[in-house]
C-alpha cells in the first residue's frame, strides 16, 4: 500500500519493489495469504525466496544460493506463520498458484539433468521442485500429469520426499521425465526395494521403443523378471506393441528365459500370426513363424501325451490339424520329420495332402490309424469333381488329377494295399461301395473285387449303381435335346433376320442427326432404327446400342427376339 503510495520521482525503483516485499512478508505472516502472495507476484521478488519461507529449496540451491540479508528475519517470521497444519496447506496452495506462471515453457532440453549451476537453471529447479512439492500437498491427481512432461525438477530432493509419502508410481514417473529408463524399471521389478508392480513393469516395457538398441536390451533384460512373476497371458502383453522387438528375436528369448514353457511360445506365436500389426512388422519372417509354432505344438503334444492330459491333447491336436490345413507358409516336406510316429498320422496326411500325395495320406489313415472314417472324410474334403462336358484328364492320373478318383483310390488301397504284409480290408472296402457307389468307377470296381466275393454283399451296391446310370442317361438325354431344341429355335431366328431388308432412298435421313444418308456407312438396328455408323458411335457410344431407344443389342438378341 505504501508503495503505491509513492511515486518515481521520490524514490527508486528497487526501493519500491523493496516496500512492496516487506508490505507482502507482513501480510504473510499475519496469514493473508492470498494477497501476500499477489504483492509477491506483482513487486516481482525472486521465487526461491518465497519459496525458502516454505522449506522447499532444494539443496542442491541452498548450496549455491541464498537470499538477501535484508531478508532473513522476515523469513524467519513468515516459517513461524506457517507452523500450524491447516494454516500451512492454505498457504501452499497460493504458493502453487504464485510458481505456475512463473514456470518456462517445457523443451526438451528441460528434460535433461544439467551439471551447470548457473543462477536461471537454479532458479528453474527451484520452481519445479517446490511446484512438485505443493502438487503432492493440495492436488495429487495432478502429479503424474506434472511428471509426463518436462521438467527441471532437482531428482535427489524429489526422490526424497516422494519416497516419504510412498509415491512409487510418481518417482518411476520421475525418472521416465529424466530418462533415467532403467532407474525406473529397477523400482518397477524390486531391485529398488521394497517396491515392485508387474502391471507397471508390463506397461513401462511396452512404451518402450524395441528399434532402439539401448531401449530393446532393457526390454530382453527386464522382461526376465516379468516372465517370472506373472501368468504368460499377461506378461506377454509387454510384446505387443508397433515398436516392439523383432518377433523371432522374442521367441528366442522366451525359449532362453522360459524353455520348459511351451504354452508360452505358443501363445506369443498365435498371436503375433493373428495381430495384423505385429504379423506385418519389417522382421517377422512369415514362413519361420509357421514352422515355429508348428514345432511348438508337436512339442506340447509329446508333452501332454506323457502327462496323460487328454483334454490337452485333443485341444491342441485340434489347433495344430487347423492350422497345417489353414497355412501355406511352411515347408511341408520339410515338416514331416516332425511327424514320423504313429501319434500324428493325421498330420501327416495333411502334409501328404498339401504335397499332393494323396495316395501316400490314404495310405496313412486307412491302414496306419485303421480309420475308414478319417479316410472317407479326407477324400469327401479333398475330392475334385469334373464338370459336365469335361473329359477325365488322361490317366494314370498324378498330382492336383488325383482328386478326381480319390474314392476309388482309396477303395483300391482297401483291397490291394501297396504295402504287402498289410492284410487286405475286404469289408471296409465293400462299405466305402455302398456309402458312395456315384463316386467310384463301376466297371473298374468290379475288376479289382477278389473272385470269391460273393454276390448278396454286392447287390445293394450293383442296384444302386445302375438307378444312378439310368437317371444319369435320362437327364443326358433331356439335356442333350434341349440344346438341340435351343439350337434350333436361334438356327431359325437366323434365317428370319437375314430376310429383312434395309433400303435406303435418295431422301432418306438419319434418325440421330436428321441428315440424308447418302452413301455413308450405316448403321441397322433390329428395332428399325437407321443411323449413319458415326452417330452409332458419338461421344464414345457402343454400336451394339440403339442411340434413340438406348436398348442394347447383342447377337443373341438378334436371332432369339
């Protein structure tokens, strides 16, 4: 007030900021508060003071800086004010609204550690540092968004007293803002005890960037102690991500970190083939990824079988049929010695299948799992069937062909298996006649019976097979005279069009520009139409396209209509 009182011409400058100062610290220690603080602002008196009065000078400051003497005592009076609790959190929120505009736009360079001590980056970590301080006092909920961006806070007296008040997640937030990564992930997994969280440890190590190779070895070394401590499902979460590390580079480290964990090899291979982002990354080798998980599952497979877990198997088994079938990224030649025993023969008719050996598949299933069931439902599922009008491919038919007959291959691998210590199965073959006689040859079929089958086990199958040739031949000979009657209506339409004429006389004109005709090229529609060739065409127009009706004309229009 009293410096408001005076003007320029009775004193200086500095003794009116000096009046203003000491009118403040005397309304600050009558505990006013809100307007000490606007006289503090306003005679622009160096923050570190203010913020001395509080306690909140960091030390790193006080060992460079100090206010003036001038000062001292009136410091003294104002931390007395300040001794009661309540009295002490309304004084701290006016000092947060005093250092917020007084705080530099954030840069990058602020986000650095500074060895420097010069008086401006002193007074931008004292600021920051007690602005931290007054938003854990009177506004927690915005303490981690201070600490996402930004900031000259002095580390070592932040630390402190976030340690205090058991602020992990503030302190791992305070390190994120120096990057100081590997400090924070330290805290995260317990080596900073007695802290650790496994959902901060996931989330810090998906935000990191795996293209980085200092960022990507912190990941590989810290995600150890994730896979350790928490279920697969939610500790592989830190893998995904757009920048995450190279996926065959993953695999090898779950297959270092967790080598007895396949259900974890598996999982991170699934999803990183069902992610469209992660099965696009520069480094994901498609063809490498199939085949890994396809040894993935033969190997938990082996794994479940020895363990008696047949829930497991089926499970499993179940995935690994549907994804042979489903992928075309591997090398299935290069897959079978994966499959060589009795408990994956199914699998390995699926690799015989993709090769195009389906001899070799039939074989599988029909005498090695003695399933004709199994052996039914892969020549139903891979069978090809020749379209009306197609003659056979010639024989003996060979690769993609073999489709066309495989029922009657199989019938054949039945009743002569290539392999001769392997008992014929008369029986299974007689049934596989029956079940689908419209999709084996008859005539071949009775060359191959042996002798001695006797009649009555054939006579289903023989009475079956002549109704489906004479309802064969019937619907062929509908057919065949319906394309006749068809050829003979568009034959005579033909002849009817042929007999029209056009004349043209001397005086006859276009129908489009209403110009005589002359001896131009014409251009005569079914319709009656006459027009010169190039009003047919104008402005890009089809000559099969009437240009006064805009009815379309084809051949077949022509003669049929």
């Amino acid at each position: 007030m009293l410096g408001n009182l005076l003007t320029p011409a009775d004193v200086s400058e500095n003794l009116m900021q000096h009046v203003n100062n000491m009118y403040a610290f005397n309304l600050f220690t009558n505990k006013k508060f809100k307007p000490a603080m606007r006289h503090f602002f306003e005679a622009n008196i160096d923050p570190r003071i203010v913020i001395k009065m509080f306690g909140m000078l960091p030390l790193s400051v006080s060992k460079h800086w100090s206010p003036p003497a001038r000062y001292e005592r009136c410091i003294q009076k104002a931390m007395v004010a300040l001794a009661e609790i309540q009295e002490k959190l309304e004084a701290t929120k006016q000092l947060r609204k005093l250092l917020k505009p007084l705080r530099p736009k954030p840069t990058l360079q602020a986000n650095q550690q500074h060895s420097e001590t010069s008086d401006s980056e002193m007074l931008k970590a004292s600021v920051d540092t007690a602005l931290l301080h007054c938003l854990l006092l009177t506004s927690e909920d915005e303490v981690k968004e201070f600490l996402s961006f930004p900031n000259s806070c002095v580390l070592d007296d932040c630390e402190r007293f976030l340690r205090q008040e058991a602020r992990w997640s503030d302190i791992v937030a305070l390190y994120r803002s120096k990057g100081m990564d590997r400090k924070a992930l330290e805290l995260l997994t317990g080596k900073a005890r007695p802290y650790s969280s496994v959902p901060g440890a996931i989330d810090y190590l998906r935000s990191l960037n795996g293209n980085d190779p200092s960022q990507k070895n912190l990941i590989l070394e810290f995600s150890v102690w994730v896979l350790n401590n928490a279920p697969h499902e939610q500790a592989l979460q830190m893998f995904y991500n757009e920048k995450c590390v190279a996926p065959l580079t993953v695999l090898n480290h779950l297959r270092n970190t967790l080598p007895n964990d396949l259900e974890a090899h598996a999982a991170y291979t699934q999803k990183v083939l069902s992610d469209p982002v992660l099965s696009k990354l520069p480094d994901c080798k498609m063809s490498a990824m199939h085949e890994t998980l396809i040894q993935t599952y033969v190997e938990l497979l082996k794994n479940y079988e020895k363990a008696g877990k047949q829930v497991k198997v089926a499970e499993v088994g179940t995935k690994l049929q549907a994804f042979l079938k489903a992928s075309d990224k591997y090398g299935a030649q290069a897959m079978k010695k994966h499959f060589n025993t009795p408990q994956f023969y199914k699998e390995m008719a699926i690799l015989h299948s993709k090769l195009e050996e389906h001899e070799e598949a039939l074989l599988v299933l029909s005498h090695g799992l003695k399933s004709i069931k199994d052996s039914v439902a892969y020549c139903d599922e891979e069978s090809l069937v020749l379209e009306m009008g197609k003659p056979m491919p010639p024989q003996p038919l060979k690769g993609k062909d073999q489709r066309y007959e495989l029922h009657f291959m199989l019938f054949r691998l039945l009743l002569q298996p290539s392999d001769k210590s392997i008992e014929p199965k008369v029986d299974d073959a007689l049934t596989l006649l029956k079940l689908h006689a419209d999709k084996i040859n008859c005539l071949k079929a009775l060359k191959m019976l042996p002798p001695h089958t006797k009649l009555h086990s054939i006579h289903e199958w023989i009475i079956k097979v002549l109704r489906d040739a004479s309802i064969k031949q019937r619907e062929t000979k509908v057919y065949m005279n319906l394309c006749k009657s068809e050829h003979h209506q568009v034959a005579v339409q033909r002849v009817i069009r042929q007999k029209e004429k056009c004349v043209v006389h001397p005086h006859t004109v276009c129908a489009v520009c209403k110009s005589k005709i002359g001896n131009s090229v014409i251009a005569y529609y079914p319709n009656k139409v006459l027009v010169h060739k190039s009003c047919a065409t104008k402005q890009g127009g089809s000559v099969n396209v009437c240009p006064v009706t805009k009815r379309a004309f084809s051949p077949l229009d022509d003669y049929c209509k």
